[in-house]
C-alpha cells in the first residue's frame, strides 16, 4: 500500500514475530510476509508519506541501510522468489 502499485498475492514467504521478550520496548507483533505479483506492468510508483524515495533491487548486497528485523528476513525472501518456494493458495 505504501507504493500504489495494485498487486496480487501469489504466496505466503515467512512469518516473523516480535514480543517485548525478544525485542525489549516493542509490543507484540506478527508480520506475515507475503510474496506478490503485479497486475500490470504498466505502474508507476506513487509514494506515501512513510518514504522519499525507493528503488528497484535485484540482491541484498545492494542494500546498504537495513530496517529492524530485515537484515535477516531478506536473505528468505529473495531466496523464495528465485526459487519460487512460496507456500500456495492464497485467496
């Protein structure tokens, strides 16, 4: 939602979680990380106000700046799309 870009899901990748325990000052929280297709390829980016600007990446290595919890998350994710090992059938 953050990109405008209209997408369709095509798989479930991981599910991550986060507690005060593990991550002391955070609440709990589930992400479901969840690999998609787009509908078209005739999309812009349009960006939310969470971002100022974005790019297209084809490794990790590309990355030089990491979120919390992505540094270990991405490895997964660009593994499942190169692999295409996604867990099916969402609907």
């Amino acid at each position: 939602e953050e990109t405008g870009l209209k997408v369709k899901p095509v798989g479930y990748i991981a599910v991550t979680y986060k507690t005060p325990k593990t991550y002391p000052g955070f609440a709990s929280q589930v992400n479901i990380c969840v690999a998609v297709e787009p509908v078209s390829d005739d999309q812009e980016v349009t960006l939310s106000h969470e971002h100022s600007d974005y790019m297209w990446i084809d490794g990790i290595d590309q990355v030089t700046e990491w979120h919390t919890g992505q540094k270990r998350l991405f490895p997964r994710i660009f593994a499942a799309y190169r692999d295409k090992s996604f867990i099916p059938n969402i609907d």
